[in-house]
C-alpha cells in the first residue's frame, strides 16, 4: 500500500528547522487506522515515529491471551503496522517507537525481526521489559485502589500485574542504537518523552523538561483526537475530512517549546481547541499529573495559532517523579454474557420490555441465575442516562441482557434465553445476536518503584534469543522421528 493510492490527499510537510525534533503518533490505540501512519512515514519527515497500543484493559487481555499461547500476547496488529511502515522509516532513517509488545515484548521482538527480515530491512529492534509484576504483586499483597482490599485476595483469580514504567528503557534503547524499540506496559506520554529525552540528552533530574516533554506527549497520545476526531460535534465543533484525518506530529525544540501540526492535506484541523481539550482528556488534576517519569504541571500552558493546523505549545512544569508506580491488575472472574433483539414499530418498548421479564423469570426459574446479576438495558428508549431520562415512545428498541456468572454453561444460557425470543417472545423480534466470553476484570495499586527492574534487550542479544528459539524447534521436529526420518 502507498499513502498515494489512499485517496486522502495527504501531501508532504516542510522540513522540521535545524534543531528541531519531529516526532509523530501513528496510533492512538490498538484498534487504531492503520493508513494515517503510513502518510507520516511517506510525507512526514519525522525523526520518530510512536505506536501507542495499549490501555488497562488492552494489557490484560493480552495477558490473558499468553496464558493460551506463550508465543503469544502482543499487539496483533503491530506486525502489519511494522510491514507498512518500516520501508519509508528505514529509508529515511525514522525510528519506532511503540508498547505494541503488550504481555510479550520479547515475542513480539522475534515477530518484527521475522517481518523485517522477510521484506529485507535491517534495522535493529530493542525490547523493554520489567513492567511485569506479578510475582512482587503476590509478595507484597499491596492494597486495590477501587476497595482498598488485598490485591491477591480481592476475589477472583489474580492472573496479570502489570506496572506502568516510565521513559528510562526507551531512552537507554535508543541510546543503544535501536531504530526499533518495543515495550510492554510504558505510560502513553512516556513513550514520547523517551525519544525526546534521548534526542536531546535531557537528565532524569530535570523536572521542568520532563514535564513540557510529558505535556507534548499527552496531546500526541491519542493519535486523531488532537487533530479533530473525538473532538468534532456536528452544528457546535464542525470537523471536514474526517474519513481522512491526518494524525499529528510535534516539532519540538531543545528548551521544550512545540508546535502540533498535520500533514497538509488530510482532514481533520488542529486548533487551540481541539488541543485544549487534549490536554485535559482524563486528567484530574492539571496542575498534578502523575506519570512514572514527573508530577507533570499543565497549569500554564498556553496555546498559540501560529499558521494554518499550527498550534504552538509554550509552558509546562514539573515536580519530582513519584516514588511508587501504577500497577494493572487482571482477575478471571467467571463468565460475561450478553444477548441482544430489536422490537420496532407501535409499542416497541412495551414489546421489549415484555420479553425482558420473560428471559429475566426463565434465566432465575430454569437456570438459577438470579436477577441481582443480570444487567438489563433498552437501548434506544434512554438507557445510555441509566433511568434519568427516558425517549418519548421510541419506535424502534433494543433490547440487551448481559450478566456475569460462575461458568461458561450459564454464560451461554443467558444468550440462548434472549435467541429464544424470536418465537417464544412478543411480535416482531429480531436481529438477535450473542456474545460469551471469560470475564476478566481490572483493578489496580501501586507498588514501590524500587520492586521493579527495567530491562533494555538490545538488538544483539534479541538476535540470539531468536536463534535459541528456532534451534529448540528445529530440536523438537527433530526428536519426532527415530533418525531415519520417520515419524514414531
């Protein structure tokens, strides 16, 4: 694929000034597009390039996912991500930066070095690890935040613990040559004040810096956000192009001065707007932002158009990092299940709220699952308000019952009692559908910064992991035959 062939009309940027480092997000998440990165690699002129692929329930689920296949665990699209990309960064000397390595970095190391070496890239891939913790988590037994109970002995079975490191392992990868540095669980500004950090030879101690470093991080993180996705509200906060919003890129100067940009000719726009509200996505406390790298300050920042999708950042502070580090924990805790049907017409509602009590009475009577842990919705008739506001006689409703319960057998009956409906329910039922799936849930705590190692894996040693791997395997097939090539 070329970015040419996408149609987004994307067109090359200038030049960053001399000085200058431009650093671009190609991925807000991990369900993130895949084609405004490639824009960026092609016409970006970037000096680094950042996947950010990871949320709470992202790192746990991928842990969960290990426990299947330990050759699993990552970011499953962070190979194609790789494959898209890696021609134009390898060519134009942009390195890659990403937490795309999930529950496995090591694993997901191995994949990228097989990727480059099937398109004939040599670029040289380091993998962070250290921010799995579980073993210290079940040592310390530390407190949860959300119920202040034991973390081993929260309920369910405590299966992942995963610590948010900072910048320190990105830095020490590029330090060491890296033009590909993977991570597990890094705080998403973390992966940006690595690459700056190291570019400009910043010091740990320098709280000022790391916290410009963070604020520039923050705005970049979520990829299209900053650049009017999420941001645009048709009538209030018009937004053209967004079939092809442009992802943003900083150009940020060595006293931590920046200015957010985008490709010329995507969609999208970035305004002092649409940065504001950037800054202040799920931050609590702007003057008190607590990262694993600095207690980053946002109070003074102050945005500035300074040309057309040109907004300069100026500001920015920090205090001492804190002394613990957030952990994610994961819990397998039964089954979740859900089933869905839509009623349309005259009495709709009525309708679906007639086959909710008829699946609610079968699942307790036939199944013995109680209502206490049923979760009932009508959607379309107000149930995004949770009762606080209820749509007029809505002429079309879906109905939705979910719940969470000790076994996959139960899971399946709640779907089973909804797909029932489509004969045993009121008129006019239909587009059912049913999910079943373990339920994992998520908690956290803090563990002390001084229980958890970062360990940088450079390129060479990555190498000779893989090799190891592949001679094991190539033992293991060897091993199936008596020595004469038959199979035992």
């Amino acid at each position: 694929m070329k970015a040419q062939d996408l149609g987004s009309g994307a067109r090359e940027a200038e030049h960053p000034a001399p000085g200058v480092v431009r650093i671009g997000s190609g991925a807000g998440f991990a369900g993130d597009r895949l084609d405004p990165a490639l824009e960026l690699a092609q016409f970006g002129h970037l000096d680094f390039l950042v996947f950010e692929l990871l949320g709470e329930r992202t790192v746990a689920n991928a842990q969960k996912a290990r426990l299947h296949d330990p050759s699993g665990g990552f970011d499953p699209t962070l190979v194609e991500r790789i494959r898209l990309t890696a021609p134009h960064c390898a060519a134009q000397g942009i390195r890659i930066v990403t937490n795309g390595g999930a529950a496995n970095p090591v694993a997901a190391g191995h994949a990228v070095l097989t990727a480059l070496d099937e398109m004939g890239i040599d670029m040289a891939v380091a993998v962070v690890t250290g921010d799995d913790v579980l073993e210290e988590v079940r040592a310390e037994n530390p407190m949860t935040w959300e119920d202040s109970l034991p973390a081993v002995d929260v309920g369910g079975k405590l299966t992942s613990a995963n610590a948010y490191l900072g910048a320190a392992g990105i830095r020490e990868a590029l330090g060491g040559g890296a033009q590909i540095v993977i991570t597990g669980r890094v705080a998403d500004p973390s992966l940006y004040v690595g690459p700056l950090s190291h570019a400009f030879g910043w010091s740990d101690d320098d709280q000022r810096l790391t916290g410009k470093a963070t604020a520039i991080g923050h705005l970049l993180e979520c990829g299209g956000q900053v650049t009017g996705g999420y941001f645009a509200d048709p009538g209030t906060k018009p937004i053209e192009g967004l079939d092809r919003l442009g992802f943003p890129f900083a150009d940020v100067a060595e006293d931590g001065y920046a200015v957010i940009g985008k490709l010329p000719g995507t969609g999208g726009a970035v305004t002092v707007r649409s940065c504001t509200e950037q800054l202040l996505y799920e931050v609590a406390n702007p003057g008190a932002y607590i990262t694993p790298d600095v207690v980053a300050d946002f109070s003074g920042i102050c945005f500035e158009e300074i040309g057309p999708d040109r907004i300069a950042v100026d500001g920015g502070d920090g205090t001492a990092r804190p002394a613990e580090l957030k952990v994610t924990l994961g819990y397998l805790d039964g089954w979740e299940a859900e089933g869905l049907i839509t009623y349309a017409g005259p009495r709709a509602l009525a309708r679906a709220q007639l086959a909710a009590d008829i699946v609610t009475r079968r699942l307790e009577r036939v199944h013995g699952i109680s209502g206490s842990v049923l979760s009932v919705e009508f959607i379309g008739a107000g149930a995004s308000f949770r009762g606080l506001s209820q749509a007029a006689e809505p002429f079309e409703v879906r109905l939705r019952v979910a719940g969470r319960v000790p076994s996959e057998e139960l899971a399946v009956a709640i779907g089973a009692e909804v797909e029932a409906l489509y004969t045993n329910g009121p008129a006019g039922g239909g587009g059912a559908r049913t999910m079943v799936r373990e339920s994992l849930g998520i908690k956290s705590c803090s563990l002390s910064r001084q229980l958890v190692d970062t360990v940088v894996i450079d390129s060479e040693t990555l190498q000779a992991y893989r090799s190891q791997d592949e001679a094991i395997n190539e033992s293991d097939d060897v091993d199936q035959t008596d020595g004469r090539g038959d199979l035992r």
